[in-house]
C-alpha cells in the first residue's frame, strides 16, 4: 500500500476505494493525486495496489521486465501496444487474474465502498466480471485516464459509469472510439492539489536573471553526464538536477559540473518535485504520464529526450500541438533550443508558457474528488445517469 493511504476510519463521508498498478508512475500519480484530494474534502479513501497485494515475486519481476522492454525494447513494446489494442487480449487473460479477482471481491465486501475508482485499466474487466450488470453492485464505478490522445483500447473496452480524461483531446479520440460522450469528464489529471495553490513565484528570465533548467533524470542515465556538461556550457543557465535515489547517478552529475567547473543543484528523492517544478523554466525529461502532467499543471514547458512508443507518444503529442514542447534527442539538440528560447527578451519561452497555461488544470484531483462525492453523496448511479448534464468541454462541477 502507497505511503499515507491509510484504511477507512470509522466516519459518516462517502468511501471511495482507489485501484493502482507499478507499471509505469502515471497511475500511481494519480491515485495519490485524488486521495490527497479526497482527504482534504473529508472523504475516507485508500490506495490499493491489487498487482501487488496477490502478485510476489511475479509482480515485482513483471515491473523490472516492462521496465526493461520498454527502455531497452521499445520497438517490441509498441508492437505489444498496438496488439493490445487491437484485440482484447486482457479479456482472454482474466482466468488468469482468478487470485485477483477474489482479493477484489473480499475487498468489496469486507470496506464497503461508495465510489471504486480504477487509475489502471484491468480492474474494469474484474468489476465487471464480478458484477455483469450494473445493478447487482452498490457502489459507483469510474475510471481515471492517465493517458494522453493515444489511448489504448484496454482503457475503454470495460464497462464503466464515467471516464475521466485529462483533456479534450482524449475526450474526442475516446468518442471516436465509440465511448458515448456523456461518461466522459474532461477534468484534467488529479495532479497534487499543491499545484492548484500557494503557488511559489517564478523569477522572470529577464537578461539579469539567469533561466531555470530542472533536468529531472528518469531514463537515458548513460547519457546523462553528457547532457549536463552540454547545459554547462550555456553562460546564462541554472540547472537543477535529480537524480532519485541513484547515488551512483548523483556522483557522476558531480563529476561533470566539476570538470565544467560549474555548479548544479541537486536533488535525490524529494517530495518537493510541485515546487520545483513551479519554479523553474523548463522541465528536460522523457514523454511519461506524470511528468508531463505535472509539468502542465506547473505551467512549465518541457524538453523531451524520449518518447516511449505507444502511451507515451500522445503525450508529447499533446505538447508539440499546443506549442509548448520540443523533442531534444542530443545533448547539442537540448542546448540549442535552449538558447533559442532564451534569446533576446526570451519571447519564445513567453509563447510557450502561455500556451502550456491554456492546458492546465491544477485543480484537477479535487475537481474529480468533488464530482465523485458529489454523486456517492446523492445516490448510487448507472452507467445511463452519468454524465448527462456534461459535455466534453464542461465536465462536471
């Protein structure tokens, strides 16, 4: 179980059930994200990762192996993508889920929930599977997106009372799909809700004031020596690093500002990634979920140096399209756009963080906290009730 998700107390609030899985920081994102959201309104809500819970050993080398596939693979991982989309594969395997599905059923039965909320697809197939129709369960069911606009089927092939999307774009290739438009909400991604205020100020890169440079490494670790000592070499530039908790990492990004005889913040696992972020001018890092949510829920342009086939590839996308992103596959390639966006009075990085605004809801998680208490609080739904006062653009108040 995430730290801080603690089980329900005994009180009077609507409870609320969130399912997460480790394959990938997205999810697990999220689901924090709405259970610090879901506390602050006074709900009871836990974190569960079911994966984790029945899974072992499996579990755990199952992450390391998608880890790997995906960093090392990634051609073979976009064909795996583009078959789980094509064919319901997770619906053929759900024999296979049998320990799973009877740990969710004693989990139902045991708390209770009002709301059962799934940040990873498959959980949809084993509420379904347990509930065939919608009025043998008492308890609402949504689904939270953590994709952008390359969506897998997987998301959406399960029953569910709503999807949340984090944004339009997704809210319109979901219907493409065949999703009716009233389960869909457009509430954004339920970043932390430290994003949506006590904003700390960002300094404007003005021709005395150096631009901020947070270069937070979560794949291409070889490389990334390489990239800092490229950075270092920008006069005007104050670079941010962090590493995790990679101490080998930290000691190799010393090395290089110590050869460029520069200095670079540095950070290890921090729980201070919001203001960070909020701070700095731009974000270096790959295409994933959560950091490209956060850095738009931050307002802060991004700099991508991979993009993982499949999920990934939408969320860049949705920063291309909007004018506030760039792919920097080379360390000269990060350095030069940099230079660029800074040049001048750095008008180019101004259209870029205005653009990014328009994108960004850092309300998002006590958004969908509200709108599921909201209706756990009124009455149980079904999949026909929800959504009918919201449109794509509106979502729900």
């Amino acid at each position: 179980m995430p730290a801080g998700a603690g089980p329900f107390p005994l009180r009077g609030m609507p409870k609320v059930l969130l399912l997460t899985a480790g394959y990938g920081e997205g999810h697990n994102a999220a689901a924090r994200g709405l259970h610090t959201a879901l506390s602050e309104l006074g709900s009871e809500s836990e974190i569960l990762d079911l994966f984790a819970m029945t899974g072992g050993a499996f579990y755990e080398r199952s992450r390391r192996d998608y880890i790997n596939l995906i960093n090392h693979a990634p051609g073979l991982w976009a064909a795996v993508f583009r078959l789980i989309d094509a064919v319901p594969v997770v619906s053929w395997a759900l024999p296979l889920f049998g320990k799973m599905q009877n740990a969710l059923a004693r989990i139902l039965k045991d708390k209770q929930p009002d709301a059962v909320v799934s940040v990873y697809p498959v959980y949809g197939y084993l509420v379904e599977r347990l509930f065939p129709r919608r009025s043998q369960r008492s308890f609402a069911f949504h689904t939270v997106v953590t994709d952008s606009i390359t969506i897998n089927s997987v998301w959406h092939r399960c029953a569910s009372d709503s999807f949340f999307v984090p944004n339009e774009h997704s809210a319109r290739v979901m219907m493409h799909a065949g999703v009716p438009e009233g389960r869909l909400r457009v509430l954004g991604f339920p970043v932390q809700p430290r994003y949506a205020r006590d904003r700390p100020a960002r300094p404007d890169p003005a021709p005395d004031q150096p631009p901020r440079i947070l270069y937070m490494i979560n794949a291409g670790k070889d490389q990334a020596p390489r990239i800092v000592s490229r950075l270092l070499k920008i006069e005007r530039l104050r670079l941010t690093v962090t590493v995790g908790r990679d101490e080998k990492l930290r000691g190799r990004v010393e090395a290089a500002a110590k050869a460029a005889g520069r200095s670079v913040e540095i950070h290890g696992w921090t729980e201070q990634m919001p203001e960070l972020l909020m701070t700095h001018h731009l974000l270096i890092g790959k295409a994933g979920g959560a950091a490209v949510q956060e850095a738009i829920a931050a307002r802060t342009p991004m700099l991508i140096t991979q993009v993982v086939p499949g999920q990934e590839e939408g969320n860049a996308q949705l920063l291309f399209e909007n004018g506030c992103g760039a792919l920097c596959e080379t360390p000269e390639a990060l350095a030069t756009t940099i230079e660029r966006l800074f040049a001048g009075d750095a008008a180019e990085w101004r259209a870029w963080e205005r653009a990014i605004g328009g994108l960004s809801k850092p309300d998002a998680a006590l958004r969908i906290a509200g709108a599921l208490l909201k209706e756990a609080g009124e009455r149980p739904i079904s999949s026909a009730d929800v959504g009918h006062s919201a449109g794509i653009s509106s979502g729900c108040a």
